[in-house]
C-alpha cells in the first residue's frame, strides 16, 4: 500500500510537470480545425462562428478511428463516428429503448422468428441514393463472408445461417437476410431473441450502399468517398489528426438535428485535451485521474453509467500463463479497490466479477448481485497458487513476464499499478510495454502478446454478450483458451427459450471464467465528461453509442 501511495504522489508530480509541457499549443486557439470553407480567408475563419452563427461542437475521438467500415471498425473510437454518420434500422432514443430509424416499423412473426422491416420512405444516403432493404441485405452478408474478417460477425449468429457461413461451413444463400423488394427486409432467426432489436442498433448492423461498394470498395476510406445515412456527413478526415462532421440535409429527420458542424480532435493524452478544454478548443472532456478530486463534484460535470469492463488477457499459449494456478495468483495479487479509488479515480466500481451490474434478471434481480464476487485481493492465496503453480510446472523461478497496453496515461498508470502489486505480494518482475492501437490490436488478436490489456464495452443489452466473447475462435477471444464446456454453456445461455434457465446457464459461464482466469477483471466503466456551458442533448446509453442526433450548442 505504502508502494501505491508513492506511485499516485509520483504522478501528481508528473502531472504538474506534464502541465507545463505536454503541448506547447495547449491552450491557444487552434490554427485551422476544418470549421470552415477552405475557400475562406484567415480572417473569415476566425470569426466564422459569429459571422455566420453556425453551430460547431468541438470534440475529441482520442485516436484515429480503426476503420469507419461498420463491418471491420469494431470498437469505440470507430463506433462514436460511425454512430453519428450512418444509422441502422433501429436507434435508441433518449429512454436507451431502440425506436423505429431507418426502419419505419416492423412485424414480429408469433413463433419470435421472422422480422419483416419497412425502410421508411424518404431515407436517403448522403449523395442522395435511397437508402433500399438490399443495402442491409449487402452490408451483413459482406459482414459475415469469411474473407471480411470480421470482428463483428460473431453478433449476427442469432440470424439462421450466418454462423455457419461466417465458418465458410455454409452458403451466402442460406443466410436468412432477404430483400423482399425495396423496402421490406426480410430476418429469420434461429431462435426467439428478446434483445435482437436493440442488437441492430450496433454499428455493425448498420447498411452499405451497395451500388457505391460496388464501384469503389475502398469508399469509407476517405472523406471524399464516404457516403453515410445518418444525422451527419463526413466532409473532412486528416488521418491521425481530425475530422469534421456537417449536418446531413438528406437524412430523412434532419429538422431534428441542430449542429451545423461536428469537429473532432485526436488528442490520447488526458492534460493535454484537459488544457484544451480549458482554452475552449474542446467542449467536452474527460477529467484527468490527477483531478478527479478537484473536479469530480463541480456543475458541468456529467457523470452516467456505462457498460463495459477493463481487464487484462492471460495467453494461455506462452509460458508462464499455460498454467491455470499461476493466472490465478496473478488476479488475486491485484487490489482493485486501489486502482479504482487511487488510480483510475472518476468514481470508477472496481471489478469483482465480469459481468458489470445493470443487468436485470427474469427474477427481478441484478446479475452482479446473484453470482457476487468471484475474484478479489488475497495476497495470502495469491502466494500460495503462485508456489503450486511453479511446482506444477518445475520452475525455480518464472519465465519472463511482459505487459502489454495500448498507448495512453490512464492506461499506464494502471499498468505501472499492476506492476507493483506483482512485485510486492508475489515478488514477480514484470515489464511494461505500450503499443499504438492498430498495432496492439492486431498483435493481440494473433495472440503474440503474452500478458495484455482490454476494455470491453457492451454491443447490446444482455449478459451473454460479453460472455459469448470468449468460445472457442471467437475473435474477441485473444487468448488461445478453448473449453467445450464453456462453448456449450454459451450456446444455451444464446437459444434456451426459457428464460430463468438461460440466465442460469450465463451465470455458470461466468464462475467458469472465473475458475480458468485466462481473464482478469480490474474495473467497471462508467461515463464521466465535463462539459462546456451551452453544450446540451449528447446521448450517452449505458449500453449503446455516442449520439449527437440532438446535440445542441449555444
């Protein structure tokens, strides 16, 4: 304890140093952040916003999005634009209940299985083109063609044949996505799924102009060729830099949309989009963890659950992680109490399980309150599974131990917290490591990180989402772990039609990831943003996207 509390003064120092000279353009007005016309002078540019009374809501995406092909930009920083760009046939609206969108209605057929969608008359893509039933019949079933690649296609196997051409086991034509005519589409599922539409709110669900795919397959790469279907346009995207959003006059409920513009930075330091924040060249921010006491209460503070858990993945393919007790005592080495209060701050819950609380059960009851806690801080334990471990395996002492995190402070700090605890209760050396996002993403996914970070926000509202991210060859899954067991547990905890049964099947799945521990839980997500005086009606869900539909700005 006495080792993480000179860590936390030692980051208070740094930031006071950092504040000083993490930017030197922190703080002053930005030079050109593509508010405008290229066509406008200097002079117009900086006065644009009184001279023409456009509203510009100056955001931050932290890094550059992995891709805005809702089939393959499968995590936050592509979801948060995507979500703002395009539209599915359903969005949730301010109650986080998924409402008719692209989709003007539905029938449900008696057994729960077929969906019959109208596309609304009036959708229209950004150049113009009516959004047509075979753009999503298109954009799903490029989902999931195996060639894709798909991080996503895991959540379209509620839909009869998708899993099995998804595993290149079946046709393209068995997968039961059918445009009747142009505006009916046409779903058949394999099993009644409760949740399945606010499923289709997920970015991944979203369509793709297939007559535009077709001419150009590169067309989400670049500003010039994006076509979208929602709120907003893409009219700018400087790689690693920014992007700027503009109303889109052909969505079919532009008069609701109030922003003239979107701007979004990407700036993956937290003083420094602090600072900017501060010198009003953002609107929002995050508050930096050495501010949270000092900030966390103030007025333009907003503070909103968030689904979705921090956590670190064992590769159980790389010694010393093969073996089941030493990832055991590697997770009960870590206080998560500390992290959150000390580390993280924000008013973060630390993780005692998976499955993060706000999941309600057919008995009224919360998921997190049934299964409890399942892995805490037991220093004594922890010492004592690491030694049967080592024994297990004939070690004298470990193989080298590397954590890996993509890059960013918060995330450091974490990391350097773990770093500590392995070294003070199981007298373990580890070294850190940080990557960029594309390349530990990728370098993850190929399972050649041996010890690595993870987020996971929620992709719809149910517990198996997050547990399913774990069966055998899922993508999501990273680590090389593969159990049968586990994969039959998912499989009823997806399709078992009653529902306590079902419930009871995921909380087996979640003891179960606890007793294996090739995953490690730190801390919950919550959502904590300042914002600026005048800013209004971002959309924030607790399971859900980055909406800006009625943001406002005065």
């Amino acid at each position: 304890m006495r080792k993480l509390l000179l860590f936390c003064f030692t980051l208070l120092v740094a930031f006071v140093l950092a504040a000083c000279t993490a930017n030197e353009d922190a703080g002053k007005e930005p030079e050109d952040k593509g508010e405008t016309n290229t066509s406008e002078t200097d002079d117009n540019k900086a006065t644009e916003k009184e001279d023409v009374g456009e509203k510009v809501l100056q955001l931050n995406n932290g890094t550059e999005p992995k891709s805005l092909d809702p089939s393959i930009g499968f995590d936050q920083v592509s979801w948060d634009p995507l979500n703002n760009l395009m539209e599915g046939l359903t969005r949730l609206d301010e109650q986080h209940v998924p409402k008719e969108a692209t989709a003007s209605e539905w029938e449900i057929s008696d057994d729960g299985l077929t969906y019959t969608f109208t596309i609304r008359d009036g959708a229209k893509w950004s150049n113009g083109d009516p959004v047509v039933a075979e753009d999503f019949e298109f954009a799903w079933k490029y989902m999931l063609d195996p060639n894709t690649q798909s991080e996503a296609a895991f959540l379209a196997y509620f839909i009869e044949g998708a899993e099995a051409y998804n595993a290149g086991e079946g046709s393209e034509d068995d997968v039961k996505v059918t445009a009747v005519d142009e505006q009916t589409l046409e779903v058949v599922l394999t099993a009644p799924t409760g949740f399945f539409l606010d499923l289709l709110t997920n970015p991944a669900f979203f369509p793709i102009n297939h007559k535009v795919a077709a001419e150009n397959p590169d067309w989400h790469t670049e500003a010039e060729t994006f076509v979208g279907n929602g709120p907003f346009k893409l009219v700018e995207w400087k790689h690693d830099e920014e992007m700027l959003f503009e109303k889109n006059e052909q969505y079919w409920d532009a008069d609701a949309v109030k922003l003239d513009k979107v701007h979004f930075a990407m700036v993956n330091e937290s003083n420094t989009q602090y600072s900017m924040f501060q010198s009003g060249e953002l609107d929002t921010a995050s508050i930096p963890a050495e501010l949270s006491d000092e900030l966390i209460d103030g007025d333009n503070v907003y503070i909103g659950e968030q689904g979705g858990l921090e956590f670190y993945r064992f590769n159980v393919e790389m010694e010393p992680f093969q073996n089941k007790k030493i990832r055991q005592a590697f997770a009960y080495a870590v206080n998560r109490e500390d992290i959150a209060k000390y580390v993280v701050k924000n008013g973060v819950e630390p993780a005692y399980g998976f499955i993060n609380p706000g999941f309600t059960g057919p008995d009224g009851k919360d998921f997190r309150d049934v299964n409890g806690d399942l892995v805490t801080f037991d220093a004594d334990k922890a010492k004592q599974l690491l030694e049967e471990g080592m024994k297990e395996e004939g070690y004298d002492e470990l193989p080298e131990i590397t954590l890996s995190y993509n890059t960013s402070d918060s995330n450091k700090a974490v990391a350097e917290a773990l770093q500590d605890m392995f070294h003070e209760t199981l007298d373990v050396e580890v070294t850190l490591e940080n990557q960029e996002w594309g390349v530990f993403s990728e370098a993850q996914k190929d399972l050649e990180l041996q010890f690595s970070r993870s987020s996971f926000i929620n992709d719809y509202n149910d517990p198996v989402n997050f547990l399913e991210s774990f069966i055998t060859d899922s993508y999501m899954n990273r680590t090389g772990y593969s159990s049968k067991e586990y994969d039959e547990l998912i499989a009823h905890g997806k399709t078992e039609a009653d529902e306590a049964k079902r419930w009871d099947y995921l909380f087996e799945a979640e003891k179960m990831l606890a007793e294996e521990m090739f995953i490690m839980p730190i801390r919950y997500y919550n959502t904590v943003v300042l914002e600026a005086d005048g800013v209004t009606g971002i959309l924030r869900h607790p399971v859900g996207y980055f909406d800006l539909k009625y943001a406002d700005k005065n």
